[in-house]
C-alpha cells in the first residue's frame, strides 16, 4: 500500500453502483485500503448509509435509479463541502461534465477502470483530505502536534495514541477550525450511534488531559470551538 494511501486504513468510504457484480468486486479491492466500506445500490439508499454513518470518502457512479450519482452529490454537498467524491462515469457529453465540476468533485474515473487508476484517484482524496486537515502533522496546540497518520499527538517528541472516538473528534474540529459547535451538531455530525452528551465531554476531557495545550475551548451555554 502506498505511503499516500495510509491514511484510508482508519477511514470509511461509501461505494454507490447499481450493478451488483462489479459494486461487490470493488467493494473487496476497497476492502484493502479501508477501515470501512460501506455498499449501495442506489443514491436513496447511499443517502440513508451517508446519514447512518460516518463516511470519509464518496465514491459514486452517475447512472443510477431512484436517484442518480450528481442528484446525490449535490445532495450532500449543501451539507458538507469537505468530503472527497469519486464520480464514475462513461459519459463525455459537455453539459454532464459542467455539472460535475460545480459539485466539486475530487476526481473522475472513466468505466471500466483499472486497480492502478482507483489508487491514482484515492491518492488524489488523500490529498484532499491531508489538505483539509492542515498537512500529515497538524498544529493542534501549545507545544502540540497531531500525526495524521498514525493517529497520535506529538508532545516534546513522543507521540501519544489516540482512541477512534478522540480521533473522529479531533479531526473534526481540525476541519472546522474557528467555529462553534452545539453538542448536538458534534454528536450528530462525528459519531454514527447515539453518544450522549456526557460521553463527548468525557471524550473532550481524555483529550484535553493527553494534550494540555490543546485548543479545544468552551463557550459557554453553546458548545465548543477549536482555535
């Protein structure tokens, strides 16, 4: 596995194809790079898994029934600006490609494809994502660094490992740097169960103690936001 594609291993993506045989074979080469991989056969039931879950990474083809791949993505992207997208597609037509770019999509991939052009697109989503979060390793505090890939904070050199829950938090707010978030706009947004506001304080409180400089700040009777 490529050093840029390292990052995909604690990471999940959403793979949308209608046609069942080639949504599974992609599904088990996905199967390599990430964490998670979840599966749909059209954009109302990726839009369904997309709310369920915490998804990293959007991979989606155009056609498809009750709802079709750019209808999706537009979809998602008035609620989240961030996320890499994948688009396959056959088609060439001037109009359709003028769509997809408005939706801002990460990178095409023209069907069928091969393994080596999968990886070229995921390298360009880890990219994307590394570019989000501020680099590999991330200013997260006084005296604090955040290493991206090996989910860890680097305090004088050592470096402290961090649980899924308290990485999902923190890169969270490594995104959304600067605002202010509800407890109930956390929860809903990083974790994919119901987790209780008691629990993400709890979270909120083992982070702030594994890296006292960290920039995680109350603002009172509102939620948090991360300096």
């Amino acid at each position: 596995m490529g050093f840029e594609i390292q990052i995909f291993k604690t990471k999940s993506i959403l793979y949308v194809e209608d046609e069942k045989g080639l949504r599974e074979n992609i599904g088990e080469i996905l199967n390599l790079y990430f964490e998670e991989v979840f599966l749909a056969s059209d954009g109302e039931e990726a839009l369904d898994l997309f709310y369920q879950h915490h998804i990293d990474v959007l991979m989606v083809d155009v056609c498809m029934p009750k709802m079709d791949g750019l209808t999706l993505i537009k979809t998602i992207r008035e609620t989240n600006k961030k996320i890499p997208v994948i688009v396959l597609t056959a088609h060439n037509e001037q109009e359709y490609l003028k769509r997809a770019v408005e939706l801002n999509i990460t990178r095409y991939l023209s069907k069928p494809f091969s393994k080596s052009s999968l990886q070229d697109a995921l390298i360009s989503c880890s990219d994307w994502i590394t570019c989000i979060l501020g680099g590999l390793v991330v200013n997260a505090g006084k005296g604090v660094a955040y290493d991206t890939l090996n989910k860890a904070f680097v305090i004088e050199d050592k470096k402290v490992y961090l649980s899924k829950k308290e990485y999902q938090l923190l890169e969270f707010f490594l995104i959304n740097r600067e605002r202010v978030f509800e407890f109930n706009d956390i929860l809903n947004e990083v974790y994919d169960k119901d987790v209780s506001k008691e629990a993400l304080k709890s979270t909120i409180k083992t982070l702030r103690k594994k890296a006292p400089g960290l920039k995680i700040q109350n603002v009172f009777g509102n939620g948090y936001i991360f300096h």
